[in-house]
C-alpha cells in the first residue's frame, strides 16, 4: 500500500507555531499560513513514513513540479 501525500515546497522562512495553530495570536497572513500549512504536510508524511516502516506501507510526499 502507497500513502502519497502531495505538497508545493515550504517557503525556507515557514514555521509551526505548534502553541498557535488556529492563528489567534498573530495577525493572519495568507503565505504564512500557507507555508506553515505546507512544512505540517512534510512532517506529518516523515512521521507516518516512520511509524509504517515495517509494515508494507511505504508513505512519500513529492512536489507537483
């Protein structure tokens, strides 16, 4: 089974703000956002590529080039 996930590549200044995840702290701005949203696609994928090791599940992230 193949878990794909796809994703445009994270600005180099994207972050998660793990304590602000609904963005109630700052002011919203859209490329932040989009950023964030697309680095929280590339750890989520790594994680669950890792979690799934082993077990016949291959899990990638690729960009839509």
């Amino acid at each position: 089974m193949t878990w794909p996930t796809l994703s445009r590549t994270p600005r180099a200044s994207a972050s998660l703000d793990l304590d602000d995840v609904d963005g109630t702290r700052r002011r919203y701005r859209s490329q932040r956002a989009c950023g964030a949203a697309k680095l929280a696609i590339v750890v989520f994928t790594r994680e669950l590529a890792q979690r799934m090791q082993g077990t016949g599940v291959t899990a990638s992230v690729l960009h839509p080039a």
